[in-house]
C-alpha cells in the first residue's frame, strides 16, 4: 500500500480535508484499483483475482472522475455513490473499493453493513428506553449500506412497528453524512417499496450509477 500512500501524500499536500485526488493520473489510478480490488477480493478466496474488464470499466472510469472531483462525472460530485446492478456483479466489492480509496485520502474508515442485518440488529438490540439506539450508532460515520431494499421495509417488535431503513436515510440525510450502497433495484423500485418520502431523500443523497453484466460467482 505505499504507493497509495504516496500518491495521496502528493495530492493532498496543504489540503488535509479534501476529498478529491486532485492530480492523480490513470495509470496510477489504475494501480491502485488492482492492488485495492485484489486485497478485497482475496479475503474471501485466496485464488480470486481482481480484473477490469468491459463489465466494470465503465463504473470504475466514473469513479475514477468521482475522486479526482472531474465534471466528466456523470452525476453531482456532493453525493454519495448506490451501485446498482444485478446479483453476483461485484457491486459490493467495487463499493468498498471505492470506500478505500476516500477513506485513505480522508484518513476515514468506513463500517458496512448491509440492509438485512439492520433489520436483525433492531430486533436483538432494541431498547425500549432509547429506541433510536440500533440507528445512532450508524447516524453520522462513514457508511456503506449493502443490499438496499432486500431488508424487510418495517419490523414488529414488542408491539411498535418500526422502518429501520426509512430511520437509518433520515437520520444521515439530516446529518448530511457520507454514504456509500449497493442495491440490485432502481430508483424508481426503491421509492415503490420504500415510499416517496424516502425515494427522495435517496435521490438526494446518492448518485445511481449502473454495473452491468452477469453474476461473476461461480
């Protein structure tokens, strides 16, 4: 990872806080993508190898504009990214590729978890006298949410319904904290599902930005 190191060193000299690698190149880009990807990809499968290919190339060119804060990017470089694309694509480890990539420019670490074990952890973790406390842990840190919209939308639990999810937007929409996501729906089915309140604030929040392709696991 000194590579990385060094190419941030040099682009982020006298400008602690921002969030763009202002001069990095393609080439160096396209290092550090392998090096990231491959480390990511090996935690799962020792024998697995990172590789660019015409599935992922156009999302990691739009990343590759989203960091360096180009307006050849495709969307508003204020927000947050949600990768949409089908089951076994690669979203999530092209997301935490890109989680690495700010969060080593930010000196941020990201915690992830995915839509269905939100849902889990209200049900294990509910406090009657801070119902809120399953949510304000993820309130305001950095945050990549996996599978959006493959949650159960609300959860019953000692008799009050709740919408973790619908909770979880609000409360970083409000807090205009950064978020990273990977969905397999759009964002016209979310806001079916979710509702058109949510649908919006997912829209303020997030770029969509679609991987094509078909499943890479086999």
């Amino acid at each position: 990872m000194e590579l990385i190191g060094n190419i941030i060193g040099k682009n982020s000299q006298n400008k602690p806080q921002t969030r763009f690698f202002n001069q990095i190149s393609w080439a160096e880009y396209k290092t550090i993508v392998n090096i990231i990807g491959n480390n990511i990809v090996k935690k799962n499968n020792p024998t697995a190898q990172f590789i660019i290919d015409d599935n992922n190339k156009d999302v990691l060119n739009q990343f590759y504009y989203y960091i360096t804060g180009s307006n050849e990017f495709k969307g508003n470089l204020h927000k947050g990214i949600m990768l949409v694309g089908g089951f076994g694509g690669g979203k999530t480890t092209l997301i935490r590729l890109l989680s690495e990539l700010y969060g080593r420019l930010n000196n941020r670490v990201f915690t992830f978890i995915s839509a269905i074990e939100l849902t889990e952890i209200i049900k294990q973790e509910y406090d009657e006298d801070n119902p809120q406390k399953h949510i304000s842990y993820y309130e305001k840190r950095p945050l990549i949410i996996d599978e959006v919209g493959k949650e159960n939308k609300s959860v019953m639990v000692y008799g009050t319904l709740h919408e973790p999810m619908k909770d979880l937007i609000t409360m970083r929409y409000n807090n205009n904290a950064f978020t990273l996501g990977t969905t397999n729906y759009s964002l016209k089915t979310l806001t079916s599902g979710y509702g058109e309140y949510l649908g919006e604030r997912l829209l303020e929040m997030f770029n969509f930005i679609e991987l094509k392709g078909v499943s890479r696991r086999k």
